[in-house]
C-alpha cells in the first residue's frame, strides 16, 4: 500500500543518513579501512548501497589513495540494471571512471564499462571515451619518462659540454707532464726548502686552478716557464741539462 511503501522510503532515507553520519566519523578517527565492512553489514551486497552512500565511498578511498578498494564494489552497482535507472547513476558512473577506473590505469575496462552503459546518449559516451584516450596518452607518457636507463641518457648539449671540458682537462694535464718532466731530473740536487717549495706550487696547480676555466692554462703555461728559469739560476752551467720543448 501507498503508507507502507512511504514508510519503507523513510526508513530507507534515514538509514541512509546514519550511515553518512557513520562514514564521516570513521574517517574523522581515522578508522577509514573499516568504512567498506562496516556499510556492507547494513545493505550485505554492493547493489543495494545507496548513490549518497556509494559517492562518500568512492571520494574517501580515493583521498587516502586506495582507490582499488572500490574496485569490485563499484563495478557490481553499476552493472546493477535497477540502479542503472536511476537518476544519480550518471553521475556515479562519471565519479567511478575519474577516481578509481582511470587512476587505477583500468583503461579497457573503463572502456567496456562507457559501451555497454545504456543510461548515456551517443554524445556522452563519445566525451567519456575521449576522456579515457587522453588519460590513456598521459599514463604511457608517464611509463616512458620513468622507464629505467631514461635518467641515464644525456642530450646533446650536455655530451657537447662534457667534451669541451674534457679537452681543456686534457691541455691542462699535457701542460703539467711538462713541467714535471723539467723538473724530475733535478730534484735530487734541490735543497730540502726548494723541494718543499715545488711540492706547494704543484698543489697550487693541481687543487687551486680550476681545469674547466680558461684563465687557467696560461698561469699553468707561465709556472712552466718559472720553473726552466728556476732550474737555470739554481744550477751551474756544468750541470745545467738541455733544455727540451
């Protein structure tokens, strides 16, 4: 009768705020794992939920990212002929494809799911599966920039640079084998303080300069010609080795 069913309808409503009321204090206390468990006790089967109830179900597991717990839950309401009638269902099956479908990376499901839903017209479900297309596009972007070894390649730019400073290394090292080279001969005949001496200008050298800046290689080129003079003012005419370019 009329009265009866009115009666079930409000009951059904004020069931249905409770278990908003409910939600909402789980997830305040941090208890949101056990809001699932604790709706299905009331409706038992996902097809029963109400949209109010199953909408709060979805935005909550998808704030605390585990969309995938409402995976099945969502899949078994929408493919629920009774709530496919149902104004609300749009709108759910919108919700259900942007936050648990989609980031989940369900694309063919997602897909299957728009097709096969009588409730949307021609000109929606083309949107929706233009949606999934696109979020599709960004998911296979996203794999490809965090793919292993994509961190390991270098543009061109950057070899370019690498060469350049590798080069003037490479200058900066010749220009210092001269000089060694000038000096090892003689080192045995220095004083201990002229040794010491030439150690601290060979750290000035190898520590201080900077190999990539170019002020570097003539000051190095300089030191080299410090060093001959050295050698000659040091050592006596008898001793003095030739000197070789």
């Amino acid at each position: 009768s009329a009265p009866a069913a009115a009666q079930r309808g409000s009951f059904a409503e004020v069931k249905c705020s409770l278990c908003v009321v409910g939600i909402q204090a789980l997830a305040e206390m941090n208890r949101w794992r056990e809001v699932l468990s604790w709706v299905l006790q009331y409706y038992h089967v996902p097809e029963h939920l109400p949209p109010k109830v199953l909408e709060l179900c979805i935005l909550l597991y998808s704030k605390v990212r585990e969309p995938q717990v409402m995976l099945e839950v969502g899949s078994s309401w929408l493919g629920s002929p009774a709530n496919q009638r149902l104004p609300e269902f749009g709108s759910l099956l919108e919700l259900y494809l942007a936050q648990v479908l989609l980031p989940l990376g369900r694309f063919g499901a997602a897909e299957e799911l728009v097709r096969g839903c009588s409730a949307l017209d021609s000109e929606r479900r083309l949107q929706l599966l233009g949606t999934i297309g696109e979020s599709r596009c960004r998911w296979a972007r996203r794999e490809e920039e965090t793919r292993p070894g994509a961190e390991e390649r270098q543009d061109p730019a950057t070899e370019t640079l690498l060469g350049v400073l590798s080069q003037k290394l490479l200058t900066m090292l010749t220009l210092l084998r001269r000089a060694l080279r000038s000096v090892s001969n003689h080192f045995y005949l220095l004083p201990y303080k002229k040794m010491l001496l030439a150690t601290f200008l060979l750290y000035l050298v190898v520590v201080r300069l900077d190999p990539a800046s170019p002020t570097s290689l003539p000051f190095i080129y300089k030191l080299v010609q410090l060093f001959r003079q050295a050698w000659a003012a040091v050592l006596s005419p008898i001793h003095r080795p030739p000197i070789r370019d």
